[in-house]
C-alpha cells in the first residue's frame, strides 16, 4: 500500500479507538469528509514516514528525519496555539456541549488536564508577542524557546515582554531554552527588581530538605532547593565536607551533615534503627 492511498482510505479514530459513532475526533484525513488540504498533505506525509523502512536506514538519515520531524513538529504546535486562541474567543467548545476549553481539549484532543491547561496558558502568552509566535511558525524557534519566551508576559506584564522581546529571540537564534531562560531572568532583574527578589524570598522561605529511612534500610532524600542552594550542595567546591552553605545543619566528623529541625534529631538519627530527619534549609 502506498502513502497516498493509506493517508486517503484512513477514517476519523474516535476517543479509545473504537471506532464508534460517538467520541471526539483525534484524526481526520482526507478522504473527502471536508478535511483541509492542510490536514490532507499532513495525512499524506505522516503516512509516508510510516513506511519508511528503519532497519535499512543508515544513522545519518535518521538524524535527518529527527532534525526535520521536530522542526515539523514545532511548527505545528505553532499553529494549534494561534487557531487554540481564537477558538477560545468564539467559543468554538460551546457548539461541542463543552463546559469550557479545558474540558473540551480533554475530550476532543485526548489531552490530560495539566497539559491543556499549560497549551492554552502559553497560546494566550504568545498572543501578546507576535514576532515571538511568528518566529516559532516559522520555525526560527522551537516550542521549547516559545515557552520560555512566554514567561516573560507573567513576569514583567505584555508591554514588558514586549520590549524585552528581540533581546530574548536574538538569544533563543543561538542558545538552547534553558540558557534564554537565563537571559530572561537577566533581563526581569533590570525591568522589574522588587517583583524579582520577592519571587526569590518565596522560593528560598519553600526551601527544605527531608531525610528519612525505608523498611529495607534505604534513606530516602526529598527537598527543594533554590537555585544557589542546590549549586552550592552541588559543586565540588563546598566549604566544608558534608556542609552546604547556607543550611542549618552542622557537618559530622564522619563528614555527613546533622539534622537540626530539633534540639533531638541529630541523637536521634545516630541511634535509632529507624533515623529520620527534617532540615529546613
């Protein structure tokens, strides 16, 4: 079977894959049920991907698949955020018997709650920054760039975002979105201080750090550090072993660092069979 015809002959699959009556649409490609010729050539290049024989495939050619699949995919999230907004605004859901968008997207594009809730948040984001969502059609930017350059509306407001705008898709042209998250963090700490420290006083009063033992005699660390927290328990360069700066705990002479969330707790973790301790960072 060829591409063309495989593309042309599939039918809508209904949620679970049932191929019932009822249920949302998750596919639907071109056979003549009113599909787009957009969603007609993306049925027909899918299918062609499909029937790509892997084994025979050397690695060079399979990166290259890699590379243009993601920029494919990119630019396709693109276009589900721009056609996601105004749908929102004519409340396209309501004709579906939606309660609201998120329920909708739940329902009709088989998406967890969280995750639709995160789509629809970054597409309302990227609204307020056209040359941000134009770059990220134009697969200038990945999704990943998109998203970090979308903070920027919660965090400075619309016009603050925009103004940072080119500084942040001139650095997203040649860093990765965890270094333009960087320079966006750069930037919120000239435009808006106050608004800055006080997002980094309520992470550090979070900051905590839980130390307890399993019934196989396992410890078990769970915590969350901010970010100077977690570098200086990370680097090699610590003041002193076991201690990390900037923590209530004092270091042992074994090296290991007390629990001091209680005048007790240090005694109590070195004789008891079950030890348990809570630093609070």
């Amino acid at each position: 079977m060829t591409a063309s015809t495989t593309a042309t002959s599939a039918r809508p699959v209904t949620d679970g894959g049932t191929g019932g009556a009822e249920g949302p649409v998750a596919f639907a490609a071109a056979d003549g049920g009113g599909a787009g010729e957009a969603q007609r050539l993306l049925g027909l290049a899918v299918a062609a991907f499909d029937e790509d024989d892997l084994a025979a495939a050397d690695g060079a050619a399979i990166g290259d698949d890699l590379v243009a699949m993601r920029s494919g995919i990119d630019r396709l999230e693109a276009q589900f955020s721009r056609r996601l907004v105004r749908f929102e605004e004519t409340h396209g859901y309501e004709s579906a018997g939606a309660a609201n968008l998120i329920s909708w997207m739940r329902w009709a594009c088989r998406m967890g709650t969280g995750a639709a809730a995160r789509r629809l948040h970054l597409a309302r984001q990227l609204h307020e920054l056209p040359e941000t969502e134009s770059a990220w059609r134009s697969g200038a930017i990945s999704t990943g760039h998109a998203a970090v350059i979308g903070r920027a509306v919660d965090e400075v407001g619309a016009d603050g975002a925009r103004s940072a705008e080119p500084t942040l898709l001139e650095a997203a042209e040649r860093m990765n979105p965890g270094h333009v998250w960087l320079v966006g963090q750069q930037l919120r700490h000239c435009m808006d201080r106050e608004g800055a420290l006080a997002d980094a006083n309520a992470v550090h009063a979070r900051r905590r750090l839980n130390l307890s033992r399993n019934l196989d005699g396992a410890f078990v660390i769970d915590g969350l550090l901010d970010a100077e927290g977690a570098l200086s328990c990370a680097l090699p360069s610590t003041p002193s072993p076991g201690h990390c700066p900037g923590t209530n705990g004092s270091p042992r002479s074994d090296g290991r660092t007390r629990s001091s969330s209680s005048p007790g707790a240090s005694s109590t973790a070195a004789t008891s069979p079950h030890p348990e301790g809570n630093v609070r960072t």
